[in-house]
C-alpha cells in the first residue's frame, strides 16, 4: 500500500506533513495536519488542499488530480512517521463528507491485512467503536500503533 506515494516534507514536530499532488490538473499541495484535541494524546487527522493564498487546508476541496489512490496511499504513510515520534497518541480520522468517510472506508478496506500488521483500526458506529469490519459503515475512524 505504502510502495508507492508522494515525497513528504515534515514539519520539525512531525504534526504537519506536506506533498505535491501531480496530475492533469498540474502540481497541487496537499497537507495532513495532526491537532490534539481536547483529550490528552488523541489526534485529529485533517487533510486537505493548501490555499495557495492564505496557507490554510481546505477539506472540502476536489482536485480531482486522477491520483488519488496515490493521495490516500501517502496520507497513510504519515501515521508511520506521527506514530514513530508520537508511539502512544490515538489518531482520529472522518471525512469533511459521507463520501470522503466512505472513500477512506473503501482504502483502509482494500488494505486491511497490511494495515493490520502495524495498526489497530476501530470504526465508530452509531454510539460506540467497534473493531474495523469490511462493509460496515463507520462515521469515523481510530487507528492506534500496535506495540
């Protein structure tokens, strides 16, 4: 899954991680920021396209860049660096829309058995998380590093 991603450039706290999106529509920066939320040592993983103008990540935005397999495949590889400097953090991760949520649904789905060798994936249904299951709806995700 991770064999074949963008470049990364990292921010020195290993929070922010940037890339280049390369495509029909030409070179568009995309960044994954790692926010604590309000519980000590979980994150909330955002993701999105960098303004070009005021730096700020748009969620919604749709490059539409034909790469996106590509895209979510280097969005993966920042949890092996956040996880390597931050081993007992806990990432939270939703789509800005059910169709983003449904797209990382179907990612982590299609790369489950890889996933799972490094990471513990919990889907959030209804009120509770649950074990990652394969066609079950989740309205968000928590990936944890396995020790």
């Amino acid at each position: 899954m991770l064999s074949e991603n963008y470049q990364l450039n990292i921010s020195n706290d290993f929070t922010t991680y940037e890339f280049e999106s390369i495509g029909p529509k030409g070179s568009i920066t995309k960044v994954v920021k790692y926010s604590e939320i309000n519980v000590k040592g979980y994150y909330n993983l955002g993701f999105g396209d960098k303004d070009p103008l005021t730096g700020y990540i748009c969620d919604l935005s749709v490059s539409n860049n034909n790469d996106s397999k590509k895209v979510l495949r280097t969005v993966a590889a920042t949890l092996y660096t956040f996880f390597s400097k931050n081993t007992d953090a806990i990432v939270i991760a939703t789509g800005s829309t059910e169709a983003r949520t449904r797209l990382y649904r179907i990612g982590i789905t299609n790369n489950i058995e890889l996933i799972e060798q490094d990471f513990i994936i919990l889907g959030l249904k209804d009120t509770h998380w649950e074990e990652f299951k394969k066609n079950e709806t989740y309205g968000a995700f928590l990936v944890m590093k396995k020790l």
